[in-house]
C-alpha cells in the first residue's frame, strides 16, 4: 500500500469546506441534504433516481414515465402546509393555455419567486399530472433555458436553498480529490462479478454508466459490516467469564407456582443458555420467540440460576410499562421462590428509590427489574453476574452493554418478540449465539384474523358492540401515522371520544403522552374488566398481558408494517378463549398493500411474517439503523433477495479473510482495514491494535 491507511482515511475524512469552492454555507446546506459533514460522505450521497427528459410543447403530450420539459410563466405564488402540517410553495402558472400548479416541498417563498418570476418565461422539467381541469407537477426543476435540463441527469436529495447544479458540482469536485484506493476484494471476486475498481464505481454510480456499480458498492458496506461484527464475535469469544452453577430447587420453585411445565421448545431453548451460564466465557446469547412463546419464563429460568449461584440479575425493559408488566409476572413467582424482587424506573423516587439501590448494593435484592435507570451511574450492584435485555431493538448497542458491564464478566441474555429476518440476523446479531422458541404454551389458539375496508367500519363497531354485551374485552388500536407520535395522539383521543359516546364508560384510553399514573389507571380498569373497549396507540404493542382480551381492532392497517401488526394481534388469544384481529384498511389502498396484510390472514408464524416484511419494504429500511448520509444498501439495491444473496456472499467472505489473515496485517488485510475506518466500524477496528 502506498500510503498508510491512516492517511487515506484522514484524506476521505476531511470537511466539505476542505473542497475548492465550497464555503461554509454550501457546506452546511450539502450536510443538511443528507451528505453528512465530510468528503467521505459526499463521495456517497448517490443520486436517487437520473431524470430521463422529453421536450413537450403542452402538458397533455407528457409521457407517464419520464419527466418533461415545458415552457411556463408564473402567475402566482403563495406558501402553504399540507393536511399533515407539511410546509410548501404553491405557483399558479400557464403553459400555452393550459393552467399549471407547481407545488415545491420544504421550500421558502422568497426562493421560490427568485426562480419562478412572475410573468417571465422559464423551463421546468418534472412529471406532469391530470389535477382537475389543470396539471400538477410536484417540485419540477427549473432553468432559464432549455438547454439547461438535459435529456438525463442525475438526481440527488437536496434540501431547501441547495439547487441541482450545486450538487452536481460539489459531487465533481470531490471526485476529482479521490485519492487511489488499495483494492479490498479478491481479484477473481471482482472478475466474477464484473465490478470495477472502487474509484471508478463511485464515479459510475454518480453518472450511471455501469451498471455493476451500485451492487459494488453495495457490496462494500456489507463487507465492512460482516467484518465487524466478525471482529466482535471473536473477542467476545475471547472475554473471560465465570461459571454460574446452581441446584435446581428455586427453578423448581418458580415452575411449580407457574403451574405448568416448559414446552419442548422452551426447554431446548434453557439447555442452550445454561450451557454458556456454566462455561468460563461471557454469554452473548440472543433468545428469539415470537409473541406468546414464553421467553419471559426462559429468561426467568436464566436468572434463577445466577441466584441459585449466590448472584444477581438485572432484566431491562424499553419502557416502564414493559417493565412493570414484567415485574408482575415474574415477581409472583419469585415471591414463591423466596427470591427478592424490586422494580427500578423513573417513576420510583425518594424513600423507595433509596431502598432498591441498597438492597442492590448489599445484595439483598436478588432480581431487579427496570428501564435504563438500571445502567445509571448511581446504580451499584454487589456482584451482577446476568443482565437480560428485552426488546432489544428499541436500545442501542452501547445501552445493552453499559448494563453488562455493571457485574463482573457479566453474562448478557437478550429477548426480542419481534421474529429477525435471516437476514438481519447476519448482520446486526452475527456476534450473538442465536436461540429461538417456536412454539406456544399449551392451551393458546389460533387467532381469526379478517380484513375489513373502512367502508364496513359501522359493521366492526356493530360486531365490537354485540361482543361487548356477552363480556368480551376489545383493543381498538389508531391509526398510525409516521410523521408525528403527536397526530397518532390526536386520532386515538378523536377515536376515543367517539366509541365514548357510542359504548358509555366502558371505553378507556391509553397513548404514551398520558402520565404514567393515569395510563396505569386505565390499562388497569381494561385487566379487571371494568373497562371493556381499550382505545390504544402502538403504546400497547408490548408490555400488555390480559388473558381476557379476545378481540384486536386495528385502523388503518395498511400504515403498519407486518411484523408490527403481528405484535399487536399477539395482545389476543393469551387466553384459552377463541380470539379475533380485525384489520381495517382503507379502501383506496392499492393491491400490493392489501395482499400484504393479506399474509396476516394467511399465517401466524411470526418468523414467516419477519422474512415477508423485509422483502416487501426492502433492505433499507429494514437494516436502516445507521441515520447518516449515505444509506448505501438503501440506494444501492432495491432487490432484497439481490441483497440477501450479496449478504451471504460478504459473511463467508469476512470470515475466509479473518481465518487467512486474523491480524488484517497482510496487502488485503490493510486494505480492509482502511474499509472497516471509512465505514465507521471504530469498536471493531479498536479490536485489532495498531496496523
């Protein structure tokens, strides 16, 4: 390598105002659009999409499928917001004697009528839609000429006050300071795949002229996942841990106030986890169960062996409610077991504060149970030996191991009930042993789940109404609307206020913006049956456990994501009653989302569902946890199952490199490294020292 890596990264890393002709403000404005702060991630913010234009003299000869190029004045301009509280501008204009309506999201006014002056003749190139007896276009681009929209352009995400052409050249500029890059793959790799060098990949993925590029680069972060999460598995796998042995009789105890015994799946599940409790190594286990499995019970049965081992263990929870669910259940068991239980949350404060952290000091307070107040810095335990962390995708990394790390070569035990795409489980759990309960308790029956468009609402209410007078307790849950947990508040208070005047008292209200207490009262009323109808956010997806709920309404169903909807459904059939979800969606929804919620109706398992869910919104959101500029896989590669085969290829790939060169020390090796720095994999490159 000619020059260190330390040097090439440095070089990659430097700020945009680094780049000739780039000053402050167009720094700040290309780091808003998405770009994030250095030439690095300037060199990958890819365009989204190349307009292919076509010059038309009306809108009613625009193409469908391409953007046109059309002559205009404005007439008018007025900023506006959408429904949803979105901001815009409106321009009112005329082509020939057709009348136009430009509409340019997150845009000012004074910018807007800079570009669009009234009365004088500009391009625009967009797509042109049918919108009354006028046409629509949705922020075209504009020129003074129409030389200045070529027939294909790239079409990167920019932001208000940030134009095309300024992008386009900040992006030229520092390609041109791209420095050579050592090669990172295996050269029959590259040949197999006809991927060109990194440098000339980026530089095709800009202008799109190979059409291997965006998979090459694709590739890339993928590698440098996998080698990370190689490179932690491996000194995981080398932290010495201890051996927690105990004698049965407090798991005994426990099962029998539980009043039935593990399932076959269970009990497979607990042989997997003791054997890491009673290995000298830390336990980095991952146990998946999808809703209604019973891996709270396994995770009881871990921490009952710490205790039998003369230890503690601490169970995390992402909310409050979650971990007072928990509390619930385990602790009557625990009290049969004659182990100590306390909860530790926001909520306990003073006195009672007071006596948890002492009894977690002296060692008194056997099992804790809480949020992420366990792993503030006042928190003392006297030897934690198993920290189990439930719903792990609502913590980050460094949340799971900052409670860890308050024991001693601390086990780590961590529950998810949302099933984990195959796929996902290479990539942000490859450095875990994975177990997975498949089956449910004894007694649980299937759910019915039925589609329902919104024009037969008045027929779920009557059917909600009839089951309410033989007893039956009903989630209702709102819609969901991703811009605003604030408007997800509005619809189900909206709602609530209507089944309120419909059904009388019985109707309680749940959401996450009500204070704890008063969210309490009412989950509470719902579990003693003194409330009948709970009308609910996704505050409800996990944490909720009343065996009595046998009816799950959900509104606008097609706004959730499958695996979501599966966790919602689970509220039901906990009991040994038959059990119903009923989906509404609204009618105007098209065919590939209602075959989506289709696959509820048609399965329950959680795992199938996880998988479905991946393929059909995709790679990128679904592996979207990293918020910077880049979102490589995102932009790179629309075909999850392109993705998946590319996944499998970059895991077998890390691990060949690491069994060749487990320093990372030889030609490839240090290039590899330059690849783990340029990607942000810092954890995993602080594994392998000085290179």
């Amino acid at each position: 390598m000619d020059q260190p890596v330390s040097t090439i990264r440095d070089a990659l890393h430097a700020s945009l105002e680094s780049i000739p002709g780039i000053g402050p403000k167009t720094a700040a404005l290309l780091a808003q659009a998405g770009a994030g702060p250095r030439l690095w991630d300037l060199l990958l913010h890819l365009p989204e999409r190349f307009a292919a234009r076509v010059r038309v003299e009306h809108p009613r000869d625009a193409p469908l499928d391409r953007d046109a190029i059309l002559e205009i004045q404005a007439d008018a301009h007025r900023a506006a917001r959408s429904a949803k509280g979105a901001r815009y501008v409106e321009v009112r204009a005329h082509a020939s004697d057709a009348r136009l309506m430009l509409r340019f999201m997150n845009a000012n006014l004074p910018w807007i009528e800079q570009r669009l002056p009234k009365g004088e003749t500009r391009f625009i190139s967009g797509r042109l839609r049918p919108e009354g007896n006028a046409w629509s276009c949705l922020s075209p681009d504009v020129s003074t000429r129409a030389e200045g929209l070529p027939e294909r352009e790239p079409v990167w995400p920019l932001t208000a006050g940030l134009q095309r052409a300024q992008m386009g050249r900040a992006i030229d500029a520092a390609l041109r300071l791209l420095p050579a890059l050592p090669e990172w793959h295996d050269p029959p790799l590259l040949k197999r795949e006809e991927w060109p060098p990194f440098d000339d990949a980026l530089r095709a993925a800009h202008a799109d002229t190979a059409p291997t590029a965006r998979a090459r680069l694709a590739y890339d972060e993928l590698l440098a996942d996998q080698l990370a999460v190689a490179l932690v598995r491996r000194r995981n796998r080398a932290q010495p841990g201890r051996a927690l042995l105990g004698d049965g009789a407090l798991r005994a105890a426990a099962l029998r106030a539980f009043g039935h015994a593990l399932t076959p799946q269970q009990t497979e599940a607990l042989h997997e986890i003791d054997a890491d409790l009673s290995a000298p190594i830390r336990m980095r286990r991952l146990l998946q169960g999808d809703v209604g499995s019973g891996k709270t019970l396994v995770a009881l049965m871990a921490m009952l062996r710490a205790v039998e081992s003369g230890a503690q263990a601490a169970l995390m929870a992402p909310t409050e409610l979650l971990a007072r669910q928990h509390a619930r259940v385990i602790g009557r068991l625990c009290a049969a077991a004659g182990v100590r239980l306390e909860l530790l949350a926001g909520s306990v404060t003073g006195a009672d504060r007071r006596r948890v952290l002492g009894g977690l000091a002296s060692g008194a307070v056997q099992i804790v149970v809480g949020t992420h107040a366990l792993f503030q810095e006042g928190v003392v335990f006297r030897d934690l030996a198993l920290a189990v962390v439930d719903e792990q995708h609502r913590f980050g990394v460094e949340q799971r191991l900052m409670l860890a790390e308050k024991g001693d070569a601390a086990d780590l035990l961590v529950m998810t009930a949302t099933p984990i795409p195959r796929t996902l489980l290479l990539t942000h759990w490859g450095e875990m042993a994975v177990s997975r309960i498949t089956g449910k308790p004894a007694g649980r029956q299937p759910i019915l789940t039925t589609l329902h468009s919104t024009a037969q609402t008045e027929e779920v209410l009557a059917a909600c109404g009839r089951a309410m007078a033989k007893g039956a307790r009903i989630y209702w849950v709102c819609p969901h609307v991703a811009e605003s947990e604030m408007l997800d508040v509005a619809a189900a208070e909206t709602r609530f206020a209507e089944l309120r005047e419909r059904f009388g008292d019985v109707v309680a209200l749940a959401h996450g913006r009500l204070d704890v207490s008063v969210r309490e009262a009412a989950l509470a009323r719902f579990a003693r049956g003194d409330a009948q109808l709970l009308v609910a956010t996704t505050v409800i997806e996990v944490g909720v456990d009343v065996p009595e709920a046998t009816i799950m309404v959900v509104e606008h169903a097609e706004r959730f994501g499958l695996a979501q909807l599966h966790q919602l459904r689970g509220r039901v059939g906990r009991g040994t009653a038959r059990s119903f979800c009923m989906l509404v969606y609204d009618e105007s929804t098209g065919r590939t989302a209602r075959d989506r919620l289709t696959i509820l109706r048609e399965t329950q398992d959680g795992f199938i569902i996880a998988d479905e869910d991946f393929r059909l919104r995709g790679a990128g959101e679904a592996l979207g946890t990293r918020q910077s500029g880049h979102a490589m896989q995102r932009l790179a590669l629309e075909d999850s199952r392109a993705q998946e085969r590319l996944l499998a290829m970059a895991h077998q790939d890390a691990a060949l490199l690491l069994e060749r060169d487990a320093a990372l020390a030889g030609p490839r090796g240090l290039a590899a490294r330059l690849l783990l720095g340029l990607f942000g994999k810092d954890a995993a490159m602080a594994t392998l020292g000085a290179g």
